[in-house]
C-alpha cells in the first residue's frame, strides 16, 4: 500500500479512535449513578434576582409550593464566557490564564481550520466552481489565517505552561511525567506540523489538497515526509487525549451540570426517585461493625438501623 | 524541614512529623495581632500522644489511632485500607458519590487555582501539606495503582506511590486537616472537588477501618442514636432544660415564653441544635420568643433526635449520616406536622434540606426549611414590632459555608440584619465567597490532645483577621460590638477563637445568634436582652 493511503488511513483511524473515546469517556460517567446532591453555590439557573447574590429557591419560605425555575439565559451567561474564555481561570487564576488561554484559544482556532479544510475540500468535491472562485479564496485566507495563528498561540501556550510546570515549585507535587509528555507531545506535533508546511516546497500539494486527498482517498498525492510526520503524530495525539485528563472537555460537562449546579430537589422528579429507590436496594460490603452491611443487607436496611447498643429502636 | 513536605515523604517509616509551622510562618494578621511575636505559644502535642498514637503528621493529632505493635498489624490495615479504596469506587458501595468522585479523581489538571482559594493553605502560609490537592493527589495515585491496576505508563502518566501503614495514618490525620467548606470547588476551573476528596476518605476510613474522630463518631452520632441528642441529653434532661430557659427567657422579656412541645398537626416542627440549649439557651429562648409573638404553630419533638438537628456523618459516614436524618424525618411525620424548619445550624441545613434530598420519598418526604427565612418573612412582614435603635452597635455576620456556599441561602440574613441592625457592615469576602470560620466538618468540636491550637492558629485564621478588619474602626473597648453567627458550629469555634485571642476582655467583641439579634430588637420586650457578657 502506498505510503500516502497508509497516512490517511492513519488520520481517518485517529478520528475514529478520537470520537470512541470521547463518547466512551462521556456514557461512562453518564451511566454513574446519580449522586446525592452536593450543589455550590452561585448556581446561575437559579432565577436572575438570586443569581446576583448566588442565592438559592431555599431562600424563599415554603420553596416546595411554587413552580421550579429553570434560568437558561443565567446558565449560558457562565457557561459561553467559561468555554471561550476561561473565565474562571480569568478571576480565580489570572497568571495562568495568560498561558491556558493562549494554548486554548490556539486549539480552538487549529480546530476551527481543521474544520474549515474538511468544508473546503467537501466543496471541491461537490461544487469545485465554488472553491476555485472567490468563495475558495476568501476561504483560503481564513484558513491559513486561523491556522498559523493557531499554531502560534497553541506553541507559545504550551511553551507558557511548560515553563510554569518546570519553574513553579508550588507545582513540584503534583507534576508528573506524563504532564511534561503530553506538553512536549503537543510541541512537537505542531512544531512537526509547521516545519512540514514551510519546508515542503513549491511542488508539495498544500493542505487544501491534502484534505481534499484525504477525503476522495487519492493515493497519487505524495505528502513531504516531515509534514507527514506532522500528520501522523497529530493523529497519534487526537487518539491520545481522549485517554487522559485532557479531555476535560466532557468532564467539565458533568462537573458543571450533574454536580456543581444540579439543584433539582427529588420531589420535582419522579425520575429522580425512581432511580434513588434502586440504589437503596444496592448490597453494600462495607467491612466496618457499626455500618452493618454483611452483603445482605441493602441501603434502606442500613439506613433505617440502629446500631447504637441499648438505643431505643 | 517547613515546606516544600513531598508526598512520598508521607510514606516515611519513622513517627516523626513531616512539618511543624512557626509563627513566622503563619499569615500575618491584622492589628491588633500583626505582631507574630506576640502570639500564643501552642500548645505541644503529649510525649504520651505521640507514644500511643500515629500522630506523624504535623503538630498536633486529630483522630488518636493506636499504633500497631507488630508488622502484620500493619500489613493488616493497610490490606484493610486497600479493600475500602477499591469499595469507594464501586457503585453498590458509594453509589452516594461515585460521580463526582470519579471527576475529580479523573481530571484535576493540577492547576493549583484551588489552592490561592483555600483558608487552610494560606493561614499556614502556604504549606505544602495543608495544599488542597495534596492529599487529593495521594488519593489520585492510589486511584490509578490499585483501583485502575495501572502499571509503570500509568504511574508516568499520574505518577507513582508506594502504599504503606505510615502513609494510610498520616492520611487518615490530613483528612482531618480540611474544613469541607469546598471554597477550592467553587473556584476550580474543571470542576474538581478537594473538599470531596476529604469526605470520601473520612468515609473509607470510617465505613471499612472503623477509624474516625470520637468526637464525630462516638460521642456524636453514636450518641445521637443511642440517647437521642450528642450532647448526651435524652428527652427528659432536654423537656427540663427548655422549661428552665422558658422561666428565663419569660423574665427577660416581660413576656410569657412557653415552647410547646410534640404537638400534633403544628405548622412547623423546630428542630435546634441541641448545643445551643446548653451552651448559648437564650438562642432556643429566643427563637420561642420569636415564633410566639407572630403567632406561628409550632413545636418541638422529644422523639429520638427529633429535638437534636445535627447530623455528624454528614463530615465521615454515609450510613450514620442516613440514620439520623430517618430519625429526623420520622420524628416529623409522627407528628404530622407540615414542614421541619432549621434552627441555626449550618451543617444540619445541609444534611436535611440538601443532601438527604433525594433519598426521601413518599410520607417521609417532608419539606424542610431554613429558620433563616421563617424569621426573614416575620422581621420584613413586620408581623412583630421592631426598634431597630436598640441594636445601634457595630454587627458583622459570618456566613456559614453549610448554609451560604453550599445551600444558597445568603440573603434572608442579610435582610434581616440591614433591617434592625443600623451599623452593620459585611466582612470580605462574604457571602457565597465567605471563608469558613476554622471549625468546620466537626473541627469546633474536636478538642483532644492539642488539636484547638491548631484550628486557631491555622484553621481559623482567616476567619479572625477578616472580623478584625470587619471591627477595624471600631476596636476600642468602649465600643460593644456583635458577630452574627446563626450556626451552632461556628458558633463554638469563634467562642474559642475570641477567648483565645482575648478580642472581648480587650476589644468588647461578643458573638451570638441571629435570633437574639431580633429579640434584643423588638419593642415589646424589655430593653437589653443581649446582655454584653462573656459566655
């Protein structure tokens, strides 16, 4: 098999490997059972007055009587600015935000090209009057645009954050090998990538065409050698991140939305107690006297006892 | 060595405390402490304490675990310590909160936002060990050794640890080195929670070793189930002593106090903590006064912790934590009344009204209220006559992390206060934003060995610098002053703190309730019911 069909072999493998793990990561912590409520507060689904002081329904007497509130506009006002921006990172942290934004918002943009290319290529193919006309043009600029921006800030985050992981002695502890590996796996994945790009000479098809080869799996393409390298350790990282930490991406929709803010009070969801009354038949093996769980036992059992000698039952 | 403590260091074989804190160390206060020179010297920890007990972490000891006398105790532990690791991550055992312990455990990008956030970590000044995803950290390794089996990628990826009995005690002490006020959670950028970390390992430790503080668990929610309150009062004693501050509260006031008792079909069943009847009677005294006067129906419970709100586990044990909350909610529907409401009790706030939500049902899922805004709708409803002239003295209010943080009940105080107290002011930050007043999760309890040195002079801290530059202006002891505190727990605590730092012989500060507040307030009692003396 030619060398290029291996490559996009490789990528569409790495998409793949990427989405599996995404959504496998994403069904696991879905299917975790519902936890017993552990909300903080400013929850911003409350209603707008209360958001204000990060006040909660429990402000008002007899809660229970009245329609449960659901602010959408308070939660995208906190969600769209954290997703952007970081804004968390921006008020609690804002030395580190410098970097972490930089390296965030150079992804952003390298997704956004990655994006743009696969467009530009699907209407090579579908209308090719199009992209070799204004439109293809206009999308061209945007493309190189976000792209070597992108890179630029992704390297220049990354180099940010890796300086703080190696200088900073307030994170000796909790730095590990593997986050200086997934930093440097980074840096020379796009490193790779731009020299690829510059260094590939005038009779090299330019990314368009290697999107558009992608795509129609046109084994004719030779792709440079280091731009090649570049593409397949890109791959190799896109199949990565869903293994680790960094696809905090999906965590942060769980942590958010199913810990953080979830405020649903049980009465308000028959769906809720449905799925409590199950877990309070679960069998529990705790080993210690007092909590009694032989195995047998279930929750509510546990619950309902009294352990305490000469109580009053 | 006083900084810089790694945690493989937490696994060292000798008894030797991995840090001691100076004062020089310690965060500066305000005037008039700012002089580190002049503070307490602490307390030491025993000979015999650290004879007898696994006290190798830092000054002081929380829990008192006896030290193993052979190898194969140890080796026993810590195969005991293994097999709860493995239990708390597994959906029969903790279903209650494996979620978001997996989150945490999964995706702490190790950032340290959390640490600037916490009062712990800055009072000690910055300590390595008192970091808040130190001891998150050690659980994170454990979590991927033994929970995930990784093997040597794995332990380059969240890096290695090796597990033996001086690390599982010295664990089992930093578990019991964090307030759970989860200020670090709110500020995570991920979404991760330290505060949880701490839970989950007080609850490994208790559900599986049997190991928690006796003060939580003996003498606390055992306690509670056995005779009905931690306090050690039964029915009896408890009927007895509200008559007593009924007597008293009805000479006070120039009024006649009654507090009604397991009356059937009432409004609202009143559920105080039982410390206050003992420590500080004229809060309960005064909430009868109150409720009285608008003319509510309510009343007490004698059953079985029905007259005691607390609830321990909520800091180290799911189960206990489900027992007494059952026997809170059955003391109300045996009485058939329609709500319970919340005396000021930040933690049994949290325990009732939030945590226990959702595993109640059916008749046992009574609603629950906080007495904050019970009391909030009779001062603004003005459904009793207020002078606000008689609280004219500087008032700041503490915001309990249970009820403000963790619960969202922020301004129904603050109504109240800006109502009837003319100089009040906040302390900063406050709020959700507050910082927790050092005796958080069972700390202001907590008094073996030498422990109450270390909760002023570390977890309190933070608390006592803000109520400083709260009284900044107004630190001359002709000026009484009052720190609002409607929680039980902290209460406790900035008793100790003030006596400790002598801010009411030198500087008139005087903590108390917030019912009392509004008692000392209202036209028809007879002036001075606050009564500007030390207790």
């Amino acid at each position: 098999m030619p060398v290029t069909l291996i490559i996009y072999a490789i990528l569409y493998a790495a998409a793949l490997v990427f989405l599996a793990g995404c959504v496998a990561r994403a069904v696991r912590y879905a299917r975790a059972p519902l936890h017993l409520r552990w909300e903080v507060y400013p929850v911003p689904h409350e209603e707008p007055q209360r958001v204000r002081h990060g006040g909660s329904y429990f402000e008002e007497t007899d809660w229970w009587t009245r329609p449960a509130q659901f602010n959408l506009l308070g939660e995208l006002k906190v969600m769209l600015p954290e997703m952007l921006f970081l804004k968390g990172l921006w008020e609690f942290n804002r030395q580190l935000w410098y970097r972490s934004f930089a390296f965030h918002l150079g992804l952003y943009l390298l997704t956004g090209t990655l994006a743009l290319l696969v467009l530009s290529a699907l209407l090579w193919l579908a209308a090719p009057g199009l992209i070799f006309g204004a439109t293809g043009r206009l999308l061209h600029y945007v493309y190189m645009a976000t792209g070597v921006s992108g890179v630029a800030l992704a390297v220049v985050g990354a180099l940010g954050l890796l300086h703080r992981r190696l200088t900073d002695e307030e994170l000796a502890n909790s730095t590990t090998g593997g986050d200086i590996f997934n930093l440097l796996f980074f840096l020379v994945t796009l490193g790779t990538l731009a020299a690829g790009y510059v260094f590939a000479g005038p009779e090299a098809p330019g990314v368009l065409g290697i999107a558009y080869g992608w795509l129609t799996w046109d084994a004719s393409l030779e792709i440079p050698p280091v731009l090649a390298a570049g593409l397949i350790l890109g791959a190799l990282l896109a199949s990565y991140i869903p293994l680790t930490h960094m696809s905090h991406f999906i965590a942060k929709y769980f942590t958010y939305h199913s810990v953080r803010w979830d405020d649903t009070p049980g009465r308000h969801s028959a769906k809720l107690q449905k799925r409590f009354a199950e877990y309070l038949t679960y069998r529990p093996t705790w080993s210690a006297p007092h909590v009694g769980a032989d195995g047998a036992k279930t929750w509510a059992d546990i619950a309902t006892a009294n352990p305490a000698p000469g109580a009053k039952k | 060595m006083k900084k810089g403590v790694r945690l493989s260091q937490m696994a060292r074989e000798d008894r030797e405390p991995l840090v001691h804190l100076d004062h020089a160390d310690l965060m500066r206060l305000p005037a008039p402490l700012e002089d580190p020179a002049q503070d307490h010297h602490w307390a030491p920890l025993s000979a015999q304490a650290r004879e007898r007990y696994e006290c190798g972490l830092d000054d002081t000891c929380a829990v008192n675990i006896p030290q193993p006398k052979t190898k194969a105790e140890e080796e026993e532990l810590v195969k005991k310590f293994l097999a709860g690791l493995d239990k708390l991550f597994t959906r029969e055992n903790n279903w209650t909160f494996l979620q978001p312990l997996l989150l945490t455990m999964e995706h702490c990008a190790r950032c340290q936002t959390c640490a600037d956030a916490c009062h712990v970590f800055e009072a000690s000044g910055r300590n390595e060990l008192y970091r808040p995803t130190f001891r998150s950290e050690i659980l994170r390794r454990l979590y991927f050794k033994f929970v995930q089996r990784g093997g040597v990628l794995s332990a380059f990826q969240h890096g290695d640890i090796q597990v033996n009995w001086p690390l599982v005690a010295r664990l089992v002490e930093l578990a019991y080195r964090c307030n759970l006020c989860r200020r670090c959670a709110q500020t995570c950028p991920m979404g991760a929670d330290n505060g949880l970390v701490a839970h989950e390992l007080r609850k490994l430790f208790s559900q599986e070793m049997g190991i928690a503080a006796k003060e939580l668990h003996e003498q606390g929610s055992m306690l509670q189930l056995k005779v009905g309150s931690s306090t050690g009062m039964n029915s009896v004693v408890v009927k007895d002593n509200l008559e007593f501050i009924d007597e008293d509260m009805s000479e006070k006031t120039g009024l006649e106090v009654h507090t009604p008792w397991d009356v059937e079909g009432a409004d609202i069943l009143l559920i105080h903590n039982a410390g206050e009847i003992l420590a500080w009677p004229e809060n309960p005294g005064a909430f009868a006064v109150v409720l009285n006067a608008a003319g509510l129906s309510w009343t007490l419970s004698s059953e079985l912790a029905g007259y005691d709100s607390i609830n321990y586990g909520l800091w180290y044990d799911d189960a206990q934590f489900a027992r007494v909350a059952w026997k809170h909610l059955e003391a109300a529907r045996k009485l058939k009344v329609k709500k319970i409401v919340l005396g000021e009790c930040g933690h049994a706030h949290k325990a009732l009204s939030v945590v226990a939500d959702r595993i109640l049902a059916g008749e046992m899922d009574i609603p629950r209220e906080s007495a904050l805004t019970l009391l909030r709708d009779i001062v603004v409803n003005e459904r009793i006559k207020l002078d606000p002239a008689r609280n004219n003295f500087p008032v700041t209010l503490h915001d309990p992390c249970n009820l403000v943080r963790l619960m969202g009940v922020v301004e129904p105080q603050r109504e109240i206060v800006r109502k009837i107290c003319p100089q009040f002011r906040e302390m900063e930050p406050h709020g959700v934003d507050n910082y927790c007043c050092g005796g958080g999760a069972g700390f202001a309890i907590m008094s073996g060995n030498n422990f109450p040195a270390w909760r002023f002079h570390v977890s309190g801290r933070k608390k006592l610098a803000q109520i400083l530059t709260a009284f900044g202006d107004c630190l001359d002891p002709s000026i009484p002053k009052y720190l609002c505190a409607p929680c039980s727990n902290c209460k406790g605590q900035l008793r100790d703190l003030l006596a400790y730092y002598g801010l009411w012989e030198r500087h008139r500060i005087l903590y108390g309730g917030l019912a009392e507040l509004i008692v000392n307030a209202m036209a028809d009692v007879q002036p001075g019911f606050l009564e500007w003396e030390w207790r």
